[in-house]
C-alpha cells in the first residue's frame, strides 16, 4: 500500500498515514486477490478520510475542487473528465 500511503502523504499530509496502515491490516484479513485488496484498502482509506471529516473530497479533483476523484484500475479519476493520476501520483495531478 505504498502507492496509497504516498497519495496521502501528497495530499492530506504524515499525521493521516496510520489509516492506510490500518485498513490495509484490516482488508488483509479478508481479501481474496491482490486487485480486489487493493480496491478495498483504497475505498476504506477514502471513506474514513471522508466520514472523519479530514477531507470530504479526498482525493480533491484537481480540475473541478469540488468533489473527489474516485480510484478505479490504478488511476484516480474524475466523474467528468476520466483519468487524472496513477495511483502514487497525486502529488503531480495537483500542481
């Protein structure tokens, strides 16, 4: 979860890198395959960045501001504009 734990570093900053840690500890103990764990993590990692208001729309899009970008087969993308970044890349999109 390296890739993961980079965006957030990118975006959100050091003091939130404990929530990659844990979902992905978490996940571990479920996940049948690799790309289905990698989905999960990063969903659960979004949604307790969202639910414990550190973000409401992290990953921010870096066109449009106002909503998230959503993770799918290792790009995060937008809603209207389709990729953004690879995953471990956010730090490029938002310059």
């Amino acid at each position: 979860m390296i890739l993961v734990t980079r965006d957030v570093l990118a975006t959100v900053g050091p003091a939130f890198a404990h929530i990659v840690v844990e979902e992905g500890a978490r996940r571990r103990l479920f996940a049948e395959a690799v790309p289905e764990y990698e989905q999960r993590v990063i969903d659960d990692v979004q949604q307790r960045l969202h639910d414990e208001f550190v973000s409401t729309t992290w990953p921010t899009c870096p066109l449009h501001s106002n909503h998230p970008l959503w993770y799918l087969d290792g790009w995060w993308r937008c809603p209207h504009a389709g990729a953004i970044a690879p995953l471990g890349e956010l730090i490029s999109a938002n310059k």
